[in-house]
C-alpha cells in the first residue's frame, strides 16, 4: 500500500492508501462491488473470523475500496485511523453512541445540524443522555457548562448557518481538565481547509456528501479518530452491529471527488470572497456572515483555524421569511438546494428548511432568523451568480 508521511495534503488526497501494483496496474482504485468474500478453505474462514488472519469477510465488516477511502480520509485529517459511513448523520450517531451512556451529559456547540439535534433528542428521551447548547464564544463559558456527569464536547465550527466559530484550542484546553472526550463536525470546512486533531481534538467527522464528495451525487459519513485502538473497537462494535457502512460504488465515487478537493476548495473560497464583497454593500442587504471577513469579532480565530474562508456565506435581507421567499422564487441559475460543497451555487432558507425542526426560540437564540438565507457558492463564474441575484434582488 502506498504510504508516505513526507507527501503534502494535495498529493495524499490522490496517492494515498493505494498502490496500483496490488491492483494489476489499474490506474484507478478498483470497485469492489461485492457484498461476501470467498475463502479457501473453512479453516481459512474459521481464522478470519477469530481475527487471527488478515483478509475479507463480508462487505460490512470491510471491502477494499472502502478500505483506501479511509486510509485517505485518515491522512487528509491528520489522524490515526478513518471509518465510512451511508451517511453524515450514521458517522454522527455512531460516534456519539461511542462515547456516552444512559444518564451522561454532552455538552453542544449552539446551532448544530437539525438531524443532530434530533439525535441529541432521541439520546434524551430513550436513554437520559442530556445536553446543553452553548455559544462558547469563552473558555470560561464552555468550562461552566461541563457538569460532573458530562463525557463529551460536541462541536460544529464555522457554526451552520451563522458562520460563528469555535475556538477549538479553548474547547481543547477544557475538555483536557475534565478528561472529555472532543467531537468536531468539520463538514463545512473540510480537511483541506481545517484540520480539527492537529487541536488535540479526538474525533472529527464528515457529511461526507458535501465538499469531500462536491459533486451531488452521493450521501456518505466519515469519522477519523486520533486512536487506533478506540477506532478499532468502534468498528467492530457501533459501526458493524448498527451497521449503516458505506456502499462499495459510494467510496469509490468519493474517491473520484477527493482528488479534486484541493484545487475545488480553492475555487470555492475565491469565489465566496467575491460575493461577500458584492453581498456586504448591497442595499437590500442588513447584514452578511462569512468566517473570514476581516471586520468580524473572530477574525482571529478563523485565521488560526481556517486556511481560507471556506464556500458557504449567509445573510439577513431586509424584510423577512416573504421577502426571503420571493428573493429565492426569482433566482434561476442559482439552485434552490439544501446541502453545500456541491459544483453548483446552491440557495436555502434555514428556519423553513435545514432548521426547521428545531423550535423557534431555540433556533433564534442561534440566529436562525426568517430573513436569513444561506448560501453555497459554487464553481461557477461569479458574474453570472451575482447578475442572477442581482435580478432577484429587484423583487423585493
Ligand atoms: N453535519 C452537517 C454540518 C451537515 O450539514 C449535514 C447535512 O447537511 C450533516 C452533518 C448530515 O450529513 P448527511 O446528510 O450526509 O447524513
């Protein structure tokens, strides 16, 4: 297998975890699009079932495309050891069933994903697991939220949909004194722009049908870890009996999709800087949300974080949800899409759609107001998204 520690992140996201000599040269990583392996003998299968021989089993216990996939995702991030998902929230729930039991506390970043709140909800209500969403705009606020029964800190940076971030080193620092257990969702941002571990964080995971994939066509979860050992018992506990693995032809089209990741994010980021600048001086406009935006209260922290801005930008309109709607009712080259990293410029409304689960008060202590929409910048020349919003724009 190919494995170099000297390569830089561009050159790991197309060679690593796979050597083409093992695969009768093929240039690409093979689809291994099978459900079970055959053994040669029974006693071969009696082994590799006792773990004491190497090799195949069954397809949700490990299938080679999938394995070069989390081979490269565990580099990409920095980490000890990857794990595939079917899906952003199977990477999310396994985790956090990793980590906790009945009556522990988790301790949350304000205004995460609306399917992982109502996860953290199902861990309340079956099993006692509570939570508390904070700002943790200080080290002392996150400090003050840790309860004697808290086993984990759970963190989205840049926070969705408000682009507010975390300090991941004061979440670090706290979680090292209580002996917690660090989760970061670093979705927004992939490993090519943000690299969670490298904080001292334990665990980071992917919705992995965003930028890592980046083209639209895929769901899948990944979670790296900074232990081998706790990697390895999670994939042989959760992950094999909850059982929501990666498909075969899902890894290998993620595969296909990280290569590009470098050269896309780069794209996406210089395209996101100049719709921010056309986005902050538009008079329809009250207010416009981007982590590296220079004015901001935390541009420190995204410059110590963050390589570049990221793809994704909100802003309030002046009006609210009916103004909202129209402006979106008027776009046609942007797409009216949930998700985000995708080659299109997706547009969506947080508080009716990605939020809308969450109730109102709550999801407005997070920001999540009715003028507020979110933006995924695309690939796309951004004369021709800023001439489409332009011409919504005269609607409102
Ligand atoms: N985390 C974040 C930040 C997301 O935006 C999403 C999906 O939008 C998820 C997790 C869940 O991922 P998936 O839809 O792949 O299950």
């Amino acid at each position: 297998m190919h494995k170099n520690n000297n390569w830089h992140k561009e050159t790991a996201m197309i060679h690593e975890g796979y050597d083409s000599k093992e695969h009768q040269g093929s240039l690409a990583v093979p689809l291994y699009q099978t459900a079970t392996y055959v053994f040669d003998s029974a006693e071969q299968g009696e082994k590799r079932f006792a773990g004491e021989e190497a090799g195949n089993i069954y397809s949700r216990l490990g299938n080679p495309t999938v394995s070069v996939l989390e081979e490269r995702i565990a580099r990409m991030e920095e980490g000890q050891a990857g794990l595939a998902f079917a899906s952003g929230m199977a990477a999310v729930s396994a985790v956090l069933v990793h980590v906790t039991k009945a009556n522990d506390h988790i301790v949350c970043s304000r205004g995460i994903y609306g399917c992982t709140f109502g996860f953290l909800k199902i861990l309340e209500e079956k099993y006692a697991i509570t939570h508390d969403l904070i700002s943790m705009g200080t080290e002392e606020e996150i400090e003050k939220a840790v309860k004697p029964e808290t086993t984990c800190i759970y963190v989205e940076t840049p926070i969705n949909p408000t682009m507010e971030l975390v300090d991941l080193q004061a979440v670090v620092n706290v979680a090292k004194r209580h002996n917690l257990k660090v989760i970061v969702d670093n979705t927004f941002c992939s490993p090519y722009i943000q690299t969670p571990l490298t904080f001292g964080v334990d665990f980071v995971l992917h919705s992995a049908t965003k930028y890592l994939n980046g083209h639209g066509d895929v769901i899948a979860g990944l979670l790296v870890g900074n232990d081998k050992e706790e990697m390895a018992k999670l994939r042989g506990t959760v992950q094999k009996d909850f059982g929501g693995v990666i498909s075969p032809f899902d890894a290998w089209l993620l595969l296909r999709g990280i290569k590009t990741l470098p050269v896309r994010m780069d794209r996406h980021a210089a395209n996101a800087k100049i719709l921010f600048d056309y986005l902050k001086n538009h008079s329809r406009i009250e207010e416009v949300f981007y982590p590296f935006d220079d004015q901001h209260p935390q541009y420190e922290i995204a410059k110590k974080q963050m390589k570049t801005g990221g793809g994704l930008i909100s802003f309030t309109i002046k009006g609210g949800k009916e103004e909202a709607q129209k402006l979106m009712n008027h776009l046609s080259l942007v797409k009216l899409a949930v998700s985000l990293g995708d080659a299109e410029t997706l547009i969506q409304h947080p508080a009716t759609m990605t939020h809308s689960a969450v109730p109102k008060e709550e999801r407005e202590k997070m920001g999540v107001m009715d003028s507020l929409l979110r933006l995924s910048v695309g690939l796309e020349h951004m004369d021709d998204i800023i001439a489409d919003l332009e011409q919504a724009f005269q609607f409102i």
